[in-house]
C-alpha cells in the first residue's frame, strides 16, 4: 500500500497533519494512565515525579509556582527590612542626634569650666586687652566674676604686668588725654573716673599733672562757646545758670565756670553792639 502510493503520488492518512495530530493524542491516552499512577505515588510516598512533569503544561505550571514563592519571599524580606528599620535607627541618625563623646575629652559646653583655671584667666585677660587698654583693677574684677581663684588672678595679672600688657600709668596718661580733648572734662572730673577704675592715686596726679589752669580755662572756654547758641532768646540770668550747670557737670569749679561764662556773654553781647554799625549822624 505504501509502495503503491508512493508511486502514485499519494500520502498516507497518518503522515497528514490531522493524522499527525491524532496520533499524539493517542500516545498521550496511552501515557495517560502512567502519569496518573505516578501523581498518586508521588502524593503518597513523596517519591521522584512522573514521567508528566516533561510536558510543556507541566512546565508552565512550575514556572508559575516558583515565580509565585520568589515574589512571595521577597515580599516577605522587605517586610523584615522595614520593621528592623523601625525598630533600630540608621547608625548615622543615631549619631546626629545623640554624638558620640570620646573617653577624657569633656563636651565643648563644659570646656571651659574644666580647663585650668591659670589658662581660662589668662584667656580672658587677652580677649579683654585685645579691645582696649584696661587697668589692673578692671581686669582682677573680670577674673572675679569669672570666679577665678584670686591667688591665681594675681599671678596671672602680675605676669601681665612684666610683660607689658597692663600698664596703668600710661593708661592714665593716654586717659587723660583723650577724655580732655573730647569731652572737655576739667582735672578733677578725670582724677576721678581714673580713681574709679583703680589706678593708684600716685599715677592719677602724675597724669593730670599734664594739663594746668590754662588748659582747663580753655576747654572750659570751648565748651560755653559751643553751647551759646543753644541758649540764644533767654535772658542773660537763666543763660548764666545753664552755661555754669553745664560746666560745673565736667567738674569745672564754681568760680572758674562763673568767671568763663561771663566773660563769654559779655563778649557776645560787646559783639552784637558792635555788628549794629555806626549812626548815620557818625558817618556825615
């Protein structure tokens, strides 16, 4: 039958897709039973999988079951890496709010609290000099109330001294000098800011010393003159009061502020007479 096909062109029923299909489906009926048999074994003895497992549909199902176990365990692993997120803190946060201290080394609020009390005293004298020049006094009542020993303020200020960084006598002179020309103060009025800053009364005669009763007279003399103009539409009376209040305040004494002052309103008014002119009888 084949060989008489074959010579007439013609195919057999099974070599035909439908045939082709057809057979498979016969094979697979006929390994059915097979399979089954080895489901059951495998279900009740756990043993190696049947001969099914092969298949494409068996395949796909395995593929499907490990897909699912993967997404099911990684869903599971990020749920374990939030909750130890929750319950430990990152190690950098932890840091940020609660840094760490080394062991001996005392935080940077309790620096200066800790450090040697000769070192803290002789910081806050420099910070104190680097502004201006102060007495020795003025520095000892820092230290003071800084509550730094004053056996150890002494040897700190008298090192100072040695060195040259305090110095009251030129204090008092360069004190005398600068208050004089600015604000006019009188000899008096500066012995005693430099008594109250405690420079020793020998250094405050020595720096007043500098200026004498022509000096004063005149600083006395600039102040009324500055403040003449101010006191201009009030009578002669009450522009004496304010002029020798006001110089008398500097630490001018009465008599020396009494005798400027009339001097300097008998000149304005002298000046004044002196601006009408002559009469027109005068000038034919």
């Amino acid at each position: 039958m084949d060989a008489v096909g074959g010579g007439l062109g013609l195919v057999s029923a099974s070599d035909l897709p439908t045939g082709r299909r057809r057979r498979r489906s016969a094979l697979e009926e006929e390994a059915a039973p097979g399979r089954r048999a080895g489901g059951e074994a495998a279900g009740h003895g756990g043993a190696a999988a049947s001969s099914s497992d092969t298949g494409p549909r068996a395949r796909r199902a395995r593929t499907r079951a490990e897909r699912d176990e993967r997404d099911g365990r990684d869903e599971r692993t990020g749920l374990d890496d939030r909750d130890g997120r929750d319950d430990a803190p990152e190690p950098g946060a932890a840091r940020r709010t609660k840094p760490a201290k080394r062991s001996g080394q005392p935080g940077r609020s309790g620096a200066e609290e800790t450090a040697d009390p000769e070192a803290r005293a002789r910081d806050i004298c420099l910070r104190l000099l680097t502004g201006a020049a102060k007495t020795r006094k003025q520095l000892a009542d820092a230290l003071r109330k800084r509550e730094i020993p004053d056996e150890v303020a002494d040897g700190v200020l008298t090192r100072l001294e040695e060195v040259g960084l305090i110095d009251d006598a030129v204090f008092a002179q360069a004190w005398v000098e600068s208050r004089h020309a600015v604000r006019g103060l009188s000899r008096r009025a500066l012995a005693q800011e430099l008594r109250t800053k405690g420079v020793a009364g020998d250094l405050v005669e020595q720096a007043v010393a500098q200026l004498d009763q022509d000096d004063e007279e005149d600083a006395a003399r600039a102040l009324v003159e500055r403040r003449l103009r101010v006191t201009r539409g009030l009578e002669r009376q009450a522009r004496m009061r304010r002029l020798v209040g006001m110089l008398a305040r500097r630490g001018y004494s009465e008599g020396l502020a009494y005798r400027v002052v009339r001097e300097v309103l008998d000149e304005e008014e002298s000046g004044e007479d002196g601006m009408d002119g002559p009469s027109g009888e005068e000038w034919e």
